[in-house]
C-alpha cells in the first residue's frame, strides 16, 4: 500500500472515532453536567480538526517537485505538525483557563454541579477507544516516517490522557458527594498540563524542521561513518543536514587523491550516494562537492 493511501486510511478511521466520541462526551457532558466531560469533548472537537489538516497538507506534500519547489513539498507536511501543535496548545490553555475559573468560584463558596454517571461512562469509553486509535496512528507513523501522522497519533494520545484525568474527577466527585465536586474542574487544569506541554513538543520539533534546523549529532554522525567506508575518502568537511518533511537533504564536501580521473571520482560519489540512500532512504536529497586532497 502507498505511503499517501496508509495516512488517508488511519486519519479517516480517527476522524471518524473523533466525531463519535465529540458527540457523546458532549451529550455526557451536558446531561451530566460536568465541565470536564464538556472540555474533553472539545478536545475532541480539535482532533477532528487536526485530523483535516493532515489529510490537506499530506496530498500537497506527496507531490513531486516542480518549477516552483525544487526540493519537493515535504515542508508542507512539517506546516501541518505545526498546525496541529498550535491546535493543542490553544485547547491545553482553554481547557486549563476554564478549570481554574471554576476552581476559584468553588473556593468563594460558589457551588458546583456535581457530575453524573453519563459523564463518567463517557470518559471510560474516551480511554478506550482514543488508545486504540492511537497506537494504530502511531504505528503508520513509524512505517511513513511522517511528522504531521506522529503529532496527530499524540493528539490521539492526548485525548485518552485528558480523559483518564477526567474519569478521575468526575469518578471522585461522584463518589465523594457534592462537597467534592471541585475535582472535577481540578482534573481539567490536571489534563490542561499535559495538552501543553505535548504541544510546546510537537512545536518545538517542527519549528526546528522550518527553521532548518540540522539532523542530530548521531545522525551526522552516522552520515560521515558511511561516507568514510568509500576508501578513497581522506576527509569530510561542510557537512550540512536539514529536513524535507518525510526525507532528509545532506550536502557535504570530501576530499579525494587528486590524481583521481573524473569516471573513478563519480564511482566513489555514486556508491556514497547509494551507501546514504540505503541507510536514510530512496528519496534523500544528496549533493557531494569533490576535492583534491591538500598538497603539502
């Protein structure tokens, strides 16, 4: 199965789990009246938005380059990672803003709508099916090395985290009475931490993408250990990494005897290029500037 027709089929599966679990949890939410269940739904509503994002941004992504993007269009893929942070990190604060709120009011004497039964039942099944969806997510993403599908797996892992903190809340303020009701708004500020801080993840990792960040030190690393096994090879200098959405660009200087005719040079750039494709894949964009080595 293509890379392109793997993403559509596990984001379509997850789009449609989302609208299921947002219609419930926020009927729960409502019957119930629990502001947790109701935020957790919300959280549901912004996966099915991410879940858009992907399968926009990952068509445009695939398309082979052309006279305007030379380098192909896999930063449009690195743009839907973070579009999908931005997303997270937006429902983490609204999430975590409208749990304090309540929190405060408690505190002043005000009270809360204890939760009822729906809304716990709701959490439950949240949990359940949102980890399923995610490993299913995660695992295409590993198989399709794509950004845009991991930050959406998480997203997927962040609702089923959200809920196992609102199950806790509603569970507690149900069972303990009315007095405690207040936990189920702590449980929202609770799960509102861990929204963020996946967010400020995915956004950090794809800004660093955009930003042209290089690749990290073990993978140069690995980059110069395969360009050394080419014997001919003295030294590497201006190695540069960056990447592409899904692939990754090396271009690097080498030195070679200088004495070397242009056929054996392009041999020993070829079985580099063939050695690096191996390791980092068909699609790696490759550019080698070849030297003489230095005369003393």
């Amino acid at each position: 199965m293509k890379r392109e027709q793997k993403i559509y089929r596990v984001t379509i599966l997850g789009s449609i789990v989302n609208v299921l679990l947002l219609i419930f949890k926020f009927t729960a939410g409502v019957l119930g009246h629990s502001a947790a269940m109701i935020a957790d739904a919300v959280h549901s509503l912004s996966d099915f938005l991410t879940d858009l994002v992907v399968l926009a941004f990952v068509r445009i992504s695939t398309k082979p380059a052309d006279a305007d993007h030379d380098y192909g269009h896999g930063k449009y893929e690195t743009l839907a990672t973070t579009a999908i942070g931005l997303a997270l990190l937006g429902v983490g604060v609204m999430i975590g803003w409208d749990g304090i709120e309540k929190i405060f009011r408690a505190l002043k004497g005000e009270s809360l709508d204890s939760p009822g039964w729906i809304a716990l039942a709701a959490a439950l099944v949240s949990i359940l099916m949102k980890e399923f969806v995610y490993r299913i997510t995660h695992k295409v993403a590993v198989e399709v090395d794509s950004g845009a599908v991991e930050a959406n797996a998480w997203h997927h892992r962040s609702d089923a985290l959200s809920s196992i903190g609102t199950a806790a809340g509603i569970g507690g303020a149900i069972l303990l009475g009315d007095r405690w009701a207040i936990l189920d708004p702590i449980a929202a500020v609770i799960v509102s931490v861990f929204i963020i801080m996946t967010a400020l993840k995915l956004l950090g990792e794809s800004l660093g993408e955009l930003l042209e960040k290089s690749l990290p030190a073990e993978t140069e690393a690995r980059i110069r250990e395969l360009t050394l096994e080419e014997s001919e090879v003295s030294d590497i200098h201006n190695l540069r990494t960056r990447k592409l959405g899904n692939r990754i660009a090396i271009e690097m200087h080498l030195r070679l005897p200088g004495e070397s005719s242009l056929e054996e040079a392009h041999a020993h750039s070829v079985r580099i290029e063939k050695r690096l494709r191996e390791e980092f894949g068909q699609q790696t964009h490759i550019m080698l500037h070849l030297e003489p080595v230095k005369k003393k």
